[in-house]
C-alpha cells in the first residue's frame, strides 16, 4: 500500500473577544518571589515588561466559557474548511495542560477529557472517533500534530482533529508580574492522509525533552503575595531560564527536522514559533541563521500575534498559522509550494519542530 502525504485539511481558530490591556495591570499588586511588595511603580514595571515581552494587549475567555468551549469553536471552523464529514474522523486529539478550569476558581479539571468533551460538542455519534488529551506544555499542538503524522503514515487512520487550547487566565498569580505574559484562545487542524503524488504536507520533524534542571524552569507553586491560601497553586517560571534555554536549543531542533527532510533553510519562506517572547523569538530566528551563516530578517520571515494576543500556550501556533492563511497578519502570507517551520519550546522542558509544504 502507498505511504501517505500527511496534510493540513482544514484549519480554525477561536480567539476570545475580551482584550485586557496593559493598562489594566496599573492597580495592581506585585510582588516578588520572596514574597516583598515591588518598590517601583507599576507604570514601570508595565514599561519595562512590554519592552521586552512585545505584548501590549492579551485575550481572556469570557467569565461563561471554559477551555472545551474554545476549542469547540476552533474545531467546528476547521471542520467547516476541511473536506471531510465530522463522522470521517478517526481520532480527537486535544493538546492542553490544564482542563476546564471554571471562571472564580484555578482549580485543575480534566474529567472527562477536553476530547471528549469538544467529541460532545461537534454531535459527533461516531463511537469510532476515539479522543484522547495531550499534556505536553506550549509545544503540545505542535506534538499532538507530530502523533497524528505517525498513526496516518503507519496506516493506522486517516482523518485526526488536533486541537491546541488554553485558559492560562485563570492559572495565574495575579500578583506576580509573569501574569501579564498569558492569555486565553484555541486552535485546531484536521490532519489527513493524501495519496497525490506529489511529495507535500508534513515532511519531517524532530522533537526533545530536557528534564534535569530544566525540570523547574516553569512549575506550579504559591502565590508571591503573603497571607494567600497556602493550598493554591499558580504558573511560576524562571523567565532568565527558559529564554536561555529557549535560545540554546530551538534552533538546533529546526535544523534537525531540516536535515531529516531533505529541505535546506534557504527554501524555507516563514518560520512560525511559539509566542512566548517577542525579542526571545527575534534571537532564536537569528540563531537559525547563524547556523547556516545566513542573515533571515524577522519582519519578513517571522509572522508574530504576541503583541496582541499574548502567550495562549497550545494555542500560539495553530491560531497563527490560520491566521496568516487567512491572510489577517499584515505583510505575511503562505502559498502553494511554500515550505515553512512550526517550531515550539516550553514546559518540560519540551522542544518541537515540523516541516512543512503547502
């Protein structure tokens, strides 16, 4: 039997409505880790952390939704794009971290599954579509994507949902300034088997773990603010960490999923990364190119949503690269017969890359 291409077969995004600024964070109360009230203004600590974030604005689920409402939306536009039936599906594959966590509350909640519940959602009756969670950090989209690649070409299935959300609003220390790095939103791609001839669709990737000291680079723990209920727990991470790591490593992943597919960096016409840091993906982006000795300039090869959107997580990639096909991120666009990088880097810690064609 012919090995299969393995292809984006429809695309969509949610993103949330509700925009809070960074204005918003002005009455804020900071602290820092060792649990001491910022001395410094909070108009400051907002000017110092957009200089070097690039976010100036993020998105919030409203107070009525839950993540499996987000990606629910992002399911049915791709399912709208896509050539297949709902009922066509093999697999439901929903990339998160952390459920359904209810507006009020951070508590984690992950029965049923996310998969299940978008499965739910969609009126699939199929009892055939099998769903399934991926706990697997930022990268976990990119990753759930890399596992639908391998059961399609194994054969195994045809049509798989890949759904990347996350409402990290609600899993935030409101007083830690790092609150004001996350957002809320959704992804999701219909991931399919193509028997045409020509070679296209995912064509190679490569993907890591790292988990000595890189273990406590982001971890949950309690609040910065003294007196908080001992028995919460927030995101925490070491920012200086992971940006290093995020440069030391990230642009060895690329280059490895390039040489696998045969495909060299000049041929490559967007490199889409997690959103996590403006200036940390600028750096990667260089460092891609320093490998190769070749200068790639960021504004024309790297589309970015940070600035607007935040860091939503599973959700950064999926929800750009839609956006960039729709042609909604200026000066930025992908057509037939591109080659790209989807590339992402975070809790783990975990790196992850795919080539693609189109």
């Amino acid at each position: 039997m012919k090995t299969p291409n393995v292809v984006f077969n429809g695309i969509g995004s949610f993103i949330p409505p509700r925009i809070i600024t960074n204005e918003d964070f002005l009455h804020k109360e900071f602290y820092t880790e060792e649990g001491i009230l910022f001395d410094v203004p909070n108009e400051e600590i907002i000017r110092k952390f957009e200089k070097i974030t690039g976010i100036k604005e993020r998105r919030y689920a409203e107070n009525n939704q839950v993540n499996s409402d987000l990606g629910y939306l992002a399911a049915e536009k791709a399912l709208e794009n896509s050539s297949i039936n709902k009922e066509e599906l093999d697999y439901i594959i929903y990339a998160q971290n952390f459920g359904d966590i209810q507006y009020g509350t951070n508590r984690v909640d992950n029965m049923p599954s996310l998969a299940s519940k978008v499965k739910n959602k969609l009126k699939i009756k199929n009892p055939d579509v099998v769903c399934y969670d991926l706990v697997f950090g930022c990268p976990g989209w990119l990753q759930a994507v890399i596992q639908a690649y391998q059961m399609i070409r194994s054969g195994f299935c045809r049509n798989v949902l890949v759904v990347g959300g996350e409402t990290l609003s609600r899993t935030v220390d409101p007083h830690d300034r790092d609150s004001m790095i996350f957002s809320d939103g959704a992804g999701a791609t219909i991931v399919s088997a193509s028997y045409d001839d020509d070679r296209k669709g995912i064509l190679g990737f490569a993907n890591r773990t790292d988990a000595n000291e890189e273990l406590s680079f982001l971890k949950m723990d309690k609040s910065n603010k003294p007196g908080m209920p001992e028995n919460e727990r927030f995101i925490k991470m070491k920012g200086r960490k992971i940006y290093e790591y995020a440069l030391d490593e990230v642009a060895g992943g690329i280059q490895t999923a390039l040489k696998r597919s045969g495909i060299f960096l000049e041929n490559i016409q967007k490199v889409l990364i997690h959103q996590a840091n403006e200036k940390m993906d600028e750096a990667i982006l260089r460092k891609l190119g320093q490998l190769y000795n070749i200068k790639l300039e960021a504004k024309d090869m790297m589309p970015m949503t940070i600035q607007k959107f935040g860091n939503n997580s599973v959700a950064t990639v999926p929800v750009m690269l839609d956006m960039v096909l729709r042609g909604e991120i200026e000066n930025h666009e992908i057509n037939s017969g591109d080659d790209i990088v989807l590339a992402s880097v975070g809790a783990g810690m975990h790196i992850n890359a795919v080539i693609y064609r189109f």
